[in-house]
C-alpha cells in the first residue's frame, strides 16, 4: 500500500497518516527501544517498523492497533490524529510526550491497561523477573536510575560474579 491508497485504512490523507506514526514513533522511543526491542516487544518485524515510521507503507488497522497496544497508545490521541488536517510534526510529538506524562503516574493506568500489562508480563518472565527485582530495591530504597528493563536480573548479576576471577 502506497500513499496513494491512504484512505483505504482510515486515514484522512496523508498529513493525518504521517501525524499518526510521528506520535507513535514518539511514544516508541520514550519508551526506549530500538527498532529490534519493539521487533521483540510487539511482534512486528523491523522492516514494518521502519517502512511505517518512514511512511513509506502505511499499517492497516489491526496492524496500527498492534503497535498502538505495545507502546500504549491512546486511542483517542489517534482518532483525533487521523480526524484533524495539517497537524504539525511537532504537535503530533507534544501529544505522544503528554500521554508519555499520563503513563508515568500509576493512577492513569486503567483496568484494561493493567490487565494487558499482566498478561504480558506473564508471558515474558525474564521481564517479569526484572520487574520484581526492580520493585524490590526501589522498596529496599537501592534502585538506581536504571529501568527494569536496563537493569541485570539477579541472574544475570550472580552469573557475572560467578565468572569474575578472584
């Protein structure tokens, strides 16, 4: 699908089009992965990926909800994004940096969200092992300024002292 077909999928035109993947790039990269971690975390292949944030291609839409879910999105951002004309690069980003903002106070996540959240934690236990951890020194008062998703798991750090010579 090329630009020529973008109102195949919803969108409005091609401005509406570019908005909507400039704020999911955003909300991708606040989250801090490359292209290869969201490959991982979402499920969609890098070429995908790239293509989308290129504009290249556009997703249809159970695609753009794959993404939208992975980096937790909000829908009505989107819909506003795909009904609104000539929004600029750089509103499309203030508006992924505000939902970035609602993310990081526990209050705003919802029972969906949270239940999605579970489930994937589930399903990843290395993630979830580190989630532990990370909870565990922050209430020990010994988390540093890495994420969870930074941060060696107690494996991981019991491994690499078991190899240090001595």
């Amino acid at each position: 699908m090329g630009m020529d077909s973008v109102g195949q999928f919803g969108y409005t035109n091609a401005m509406s089009a570019r908005s909507v993947m400039i704020y999911l790039r955003r909300l991708r990269d606040r989250h801090g992965w490359s292209r290869a971690e969201f490959e991982r975390v979402s499920g969609l292949t890098q070429k995908q990926i790239y293509r989308w944030e290129r504009v290249d291609k556009l997703p249809d839409i159970a695609e753009l909800g794959t993404w939208a879910r992975a980096v937790r999105a909000s829908f009505h951002h989107i819909e506003t994004l795909l009904r609104e004309e000539g929004v600029s690069e750089a509103a499309a980003q203030a508006l992924a940096d505000d939902r970035w903002d609602e993310l990081q106070d526990p209050g705003a996540i919802g029972a969906q969200e949270a239940l999605d959240l579970i489930s994937r934690l589930r399903a990843h236990p290395v993630l979830l092992g580190r989630w532990l951890e990370y909870g565990e020194r922050l209430i020990a008062g010994a988390a540093d300024n890495r994420s969870p998703r930074d941060a060696p798991t107690r494996a991981e750090s019991d491994e690499t002292t078991a190899r240090r010579p001595t």
